[in-house]
C-alpha cells in the first residue's frame, strides 16, 4: 500500500507568536547569524510553503524563533490505496479496448 505524505509550512504562525509580523522584520535578524537573503526571498519564505530549505536558513530560524524544525513544519501521512468497486474487487478493463483507440490517418495524394 502506498502512502501519501505531505506537509504544512507554519513559519508565519511561529513568528506571530514571538511577536514578529512582517518579513522585513526577520531579515536583520538572519543577517546577524550570516544568512543573507535579499527582502523579497525572506517575503517568500514566509507568506509561501517552501519546497526546499537549507538546514542553516531552518537552523537559523530555530534559533531566532527560539523553536524546533518540529515547530515549523508539520508532516502529515495517511494511506493512499487503491480504488476499488462497491464488491471489493478491482474493476475490470473496458470492455472492446480497441474501439477506444484513434485509427491511424491515411494520406491521399493531392489530386
């Protein structure tokens, strides 16, 4: 059985709780622990859900947040199976398969 994953970003969440509330506020903050990132890239990480992450950004919020990467990232897992009809078996192929496929196209000469 598969499992589908995820997760959800709470990085404004956090901020909000230890007083911080817009993104300009955060970037003197990671300055001084040597990550430089422009207003617009620290704007991002915090009103978006990043898919990449460096552990010095994380590890540096963490420390300004005064939080664990537990506290910023939630993770969520849950069963993705397999569809099946209201028998319990897996639903059969379409029946006459062939009647669902394209004909090739014939090319006639020009006249």
């Amino acid at each position: 059985m598969k499992r589908k994953v995820g997760y959800t970003w709470q990085l404004r969440e956090v901020m909000a709780q230890h007083q911080i509330f817009t993104a300009t506020e955060l970037v003197p903050l990671l300055r001084e622990r040597g990550i430089d990132l422009s207003a617009s890239q620290v704007h991002r990480l915090v009103s978006g859900t990043p898919e990449r992450l460096s552990l010095q950004v994380m590890a540096a919020l963490c420390d300004i947040l005064s939080c664990t990467p537990a506290d910023l990232v939630a993770t969520t897992a849950e069963n993705a199976g397999v569809r099946k009809t209201a028998t319990g078996e897996l639903p059969a192929p379409p029946a006459n398969v062939a009647k669902l496929r394209p004909r090739a196209a014939r090319i006639l000469p020009d006249a």
